[in-house]
C-alpha cells in the first residue's frame, strides 16, 4: 500500500482532515474524516468489501461537506469514461479496445493542458469502469472560495474543448460537472462494490514531481472576462470566435503606439486568421475601423505571407515592450512566455534555498529583458548543479524588487506575476 500513502499524503493532502463519505447497502450515507496515513489505511481494509468508499478530492479544514469546509483548491481533477453502457475494465476480463481508448484520451488531455498551461497530470486512478486523473496544484491559493466561479467557468471550458476535440468524441468523455471544491471521487484501494465485477479502484499513475501553477490561469481568466482566456483555451477559431483572440480583442484596448506599431498587430492577427483558415478579412477589417482605426484591407495575400508563421510571441512582445500602456489599459501578457516552456525543461531538479543576502551589482530594471537578463544571470551565477538546482529564489526577489525603480514597471511585473513565471529561469551553455 506504499503507493497509496503517497497519494494521500502528497495528492491529496491530510490539512486537516480527508473526508471518506461511506454509502452503505442499507441505503445509509455517513462521513469520516482522517487526520493520517495510518488511521485511514485501517479503515480501507476492514471496509473496503463492504462499503461503497468515495474520497474527497481536496483536503478539508474541518469536517463538513461544504465548500466552507474546503482548505484550499489542491486537485484538478477529469473523470473519463465511456458514453452510454460502460465496458468492463477489471484485470481479469479486460476490454482492452475500451482501455485504449481511454489512454489515448489520457494522452490527448495530457498534451492539451501541457501545451495551453503548463499543467501535468499527478495521479490515474481506475475509478471502475472508467479513469480518475488528477492534476495535482503546487501552489497555495489564499482565499479559494473567492476563485470559485473562475474555476468552475475555466473547469467547464476545458472539458467543453476535451469532449469536443478528443480522438473517440461521442464514445469517451470527461464529466463537465466535476468542479465543485467538495467534490467526491471513488476511494484509491477500496473496492466499486456497485459494478458486479467488483473491481478494485487501482491506482495505476502518480508523479509527485509536478509543478501544477493554476493561480494565474484564473487571474488572467477574470481579468479579461471569460472572453480572452476562450484566446487561451481555444487555440483554434473560426469566423466567428476570431473576434475572442487576444489578436483581435487588444484593439478593443486603443494600442496607439508608435506609426506602425498597428500594421504589426494586424498582421498578428491576419497570421492567426490564416493558421485557423478563416477568410473573413474583409468583416475583421470593417470592425477595426470601428474601433477608431484607419481601414486597412486584411485580405490574405499568399505572396506577402509565405515566408511568415503564426507564433504568440508577437502579441506577447508588444504587451512586454508597451508594458506602460499594459497596465494604463489592463492588458495583460496573454500567453505563455518561450522562457517559461524552457523552464519547463528542467523545473523538476530545483530546490529553493531560504538564504536572503544583496548583489550589488545587479544593474537597475528598467525593462522586461532587463528583468529577464537579471534573473538568469543571478541564478546562473549563484546555483549549484551537482545533483539539483539549487538557487535563492527569496534573495533574487529582494535583489530584484531592490532595483524596479519604475512604480509601472514594478506594477506591470506583480499585475503579469513575472517574477514566480520566471524566477527558476536561466540561459543554459
């Protein structure tokens, strides 16, 4: 059962307690709350044949079943399963068509989350005739009852897009319903005494090296209204949903810098029409100008485009270089930075260091690169490679913060959280 205590302890978390909701024959519905590893593994194995078992999925802070009772937003979580009649998936009379289906589905989600947020999947469970994922968050998130209704709009969207784009859509899906903070999942080692078969919940995944960040997901999802995190969502748009890109929406926010600084942002944009084949250029054209802008033709001419590439960097540079206007406007850095994916790379080796002491000669900040030049120079210059990363992450945000002169700048690096997007961040040789 060693796997097992992990999962507790690390996926789910005794703070304080783990609620273990029984559901007996009779009918009857009773909660238990465990504080240990070791109290609760005694309870599974006198009552996992005899109890239908569920377990909360996040930990809670006193014993209840309201989201009240939640201490924080610990666990992401996908329930995936068949459509209709559900085929069996114990060890002894598997379908093994069904649970291929059911791992290429894992695989697609896993690449969807990973590319879009920078999330990883912690934990599969075998919840019966179906697979409990869990995406494990990393981070404390003072207040989750504030984040309720951002969560469970982004919770929505995601599985909206998985149900819609996953390879066996209309035979596996992802049940949209399961975003509450109270939320209740099949028990890990007890026993689905409701299928005949009486399969075990069979822990069969778990990875206690993520680095699941989901806080600034939500900000970001609040800040522009549900409209422009569908611009992170998505990915992909037509005609009608390209008017929801942060390509398009940011001429919503007057970006009237420079004398050709709104050629590059339509062109952005154009790339984007023409990665998603949408032909509409001449109605994109037509609502710009709406907007107070000259009219430009936006028609998609082969020629001028051939040897250019969509990328979400040229969105995201402007908002860095005009990082003044960002925060005049409210606009924030739509996705994620190249730097973050390279950190992406190697995250799993570090380890933080508490020791705060001064560099004196970091030079002032008086920019995004030279924010990002100063972070990596600090933490290649003072971390040690032997067998982890080692880097004083508390003293390279005293020393940065130290030298942030520009109250916008300073603004615009904790509006964006840049600094925990990038802290780990450093040019390797």
């Amino acid at each position: 059962m060693n796997k097992y205590k992990y999962f507790y302890e690390k996926i789910i978390g005794f703070d304080k307690f783990i609620e273990v909701r029984c559901f007996c024959p009779s009918g009857a519905i009773f909660s238990k709350y465990f504080y240990n590893w070791d109290n609760l593994e005694d309870f599974i194995k006198n009552n996992r044949s005899k109890l239908n078992l569920y377990s909360g999925v996040n930990p809670r802070k006193e014993e209840g079943r309201k989201s009240e009772s939640v201490s924080k937003i610990k666990n992401l979580i996908f329930d995936l399963e068949a459509i209709g009649e559900k085929p069996i998936l114990s060890e002894n009379n598997q379908d093994t068509k069904y649970f291929l289906k059911l791992k290429n589905t894992v695989n697609f989600i896993q690449e969807y989350i990973s590319k879009n947020y920078n999330l990883d999947i912690s934990a599969i469970v075998v919840s019966g005739r179906g697979l409990h994922l869990y995406v494990t968050i990393n981070e404390e998130i003072i207040d989750a009852l504030s984040y309720k209704d951002k969560y469970k709009q982004f919770y929505k969207d995601v599985c909206d897009y998985i149900n819609k784009d996953n390879p066996y859509k209309g035979e596996i899906k992802v049940d949209s319903m399961c975003s509450d903070f109270v939320r209740i999942l099949g028990l890990p080692g007890s026993i689905n005494i409701k299928y005949p078969e009486k399969p075990i919940r069979k822990l069969i995944y778990l990875n206690l090296n993520t680095s699941n960040k989901i806080k600034y997901i939500l900000d970001t999802y609040n800040k522009y209204n549900k409209i422009s995190n569908k611009m992170i969502i998505l990915r992909k748009y037509n005609e009608k949903t390209i008017f929801n890109s942060p390509e398009y929406k940011i001429f919503e926010f007057n970006p009237r810098v420079g004398t050709l600084i709104n050629n590059k942002l339509r062109f952005a944009l154009k790339l984007l029409m023409i990665k998603n084949n949408c032909s509409n250029f001449q109605e994109v054209a037509y609502r710009i100008s709406n907007l107070g802008f000259p009219y430009k033709e936006m028609d998609f001419v082969e020629e001028s485009c051939k040897n250019y590439k969509y990328s979400e960097s040229i969105l995201n540079n402007y908002v860095l270089e005009n990082f003044n206007w960002a925060v005049e406007v409210g606009f924030k850095v739509p996705y994620m930075l190249k730097e973050e994916k390279a950190i992406k790379e190697y995250i799993k080796y570090i380890r933080e260091c508490e020791y705060i002491f001064i560099d004196n000669n970091i030079k002032e900040i008086k920019n995004f690169n030279d924010f990002k030049e100063v972070i990596s120079k600090f933490n290649k210059e003072y971390n040690d490679t032997d067998n982890y990363l080692i880097l004083y992450t508390k003293a390279l945000e005293k020393n940065i913060f130290n030298n942030i002169k520009d109250d916008i700048l300073n603004k615009f690096i904790v509006d964006n959280d840049l600094f925990n997007r990038l802290k780990y961040y450093f040019e390797k040789d």
